[in-house]
C-alpha cells in the first residue's frame, strides 16, 4: 500500500501528455485532495487515478460546500 503522504510522479515530458483518466491524479489533484480530505476529517488516498480523483474532489467540495478551485 502506498502511504497516505506519497503523491505520484510524473516524468515532465509525461506531465505535458493529454490527460487520461487511467493515469496517476495529477500533483494538483493530490494538492488540493490533501487540503479537502484534511478538512472533512477523511483518509488522503495516493493511488487514486484522474478521474477517480476528480470524482473524490467533486465529492469533498460538496460535502464541505466549498469553492477550493484545481
């Protein structure tokens, strides 16, 4: 299991390919999915993809009413 602090790594040329849902979230993403999973009291998960982590993302932000942008 990857520990909750880890954030994945995009090689640069890797972070400049379209995004793709089955890829590792971006270190936005993670950023701002740290910040929200700390305020609504819940686990940060590491391994999750784009579109996983835009989906966890949208859920916080309605959970916590908030306006915290990517």
């Amino acid at each position: 299991m990857i520990p909750p602090t880890a954030k994945p790594v995009l090689p640069d040329d890797a972070a400049r390919l379209p995004q793709d849902g089955d890829s590792p979230m971006t270190g936005d993403q993670a950023d701002l999915l740290k910040v929200l999973c700390s305020e609504a009291g819940e686990p940060f998960d590491a391994s999750l993809t784009q579109s996983q982590a835009l989906t966890r993302i949208e859920s916080l932000r309605g959970h916590l009413n908030t306006d915290l942008n990517l």
